[in-house]
C-alpha cells in the first residue's frame, strides 16, 4: 500500500498473489527475483490519482485486464507469449496511470 508517497518495492522467492494499492502517489514494483508457484501467480492493481509501474522478467507470459476510468495504461517491452511462467494482472487506473515493463 501507497498513500501521498513514492514507494519501490521488490517480490523476492516464492509468490502466487501480490496486491497492490496506491492513492495520490507512485509505486514500482520489480519482479526480477519473483519466482510464482506452480508456474503462476496473480497481481491485483487498483492506482488513484497516481502512477503505478510493474517490472516484470520478458521470459514470463503476462495476461492482462485493465480497466480506466479517466487513467491511461500501457506496456513497454514485449513478454514471451509463450513463456512457461504465467502472470496474470488486473489492474484499475482511476485517474491515474499504469504501466508494465519487460525487463
């Protein structure tokens, strides 16, 4: 969680679900040393009047569902469509943005 601030925060070893929220501020979040169970995990995003940016290894498969209302999103990067390892996110930007980075 993220209010009125910057934040960077880093998932290291074993996940299956990460949630994120942020509210009037900015959050990076980097996946480098993540590794999902089984094969798979889940990040529910919901960014307020603010920023949020995952980056996430290219080699992973990445699912995504975003919904704006008044926020932008995008993607810079490409993953491997056909990577072993599955993330699937679903984000909310209420005037704000989200972005995902392959790394």
């Amino acid at each position: 969680e993220n209010a009125f601030s910057s934040a960077v925060k880093y998932v290291a070893g074993d996940f299956d679900k990460v949630d994120v929220e942020n509210a009037f501020g900015s959050m990076q979040i980097y996946f480098a040393d993540a590794q999902p169970i089984d094969g798979s995990a889940h990040v529910d995003v919901e960014s307020a009047f603010g920023s949020v940016t995952l980056y996430v290894p290219a080699e992973w498969k990445v699912v995504t569902k975003t919904e704006h209302v008044f926020g932008t999103s995008d993607e810079k990067g490409q993953c491997n469509p056909d990577g072993e390892t599955v993330l699937y996110v679903n984000a909310e930007a209420v005037f704000g943005s989200f972005y995902i980075r392959y790394i």
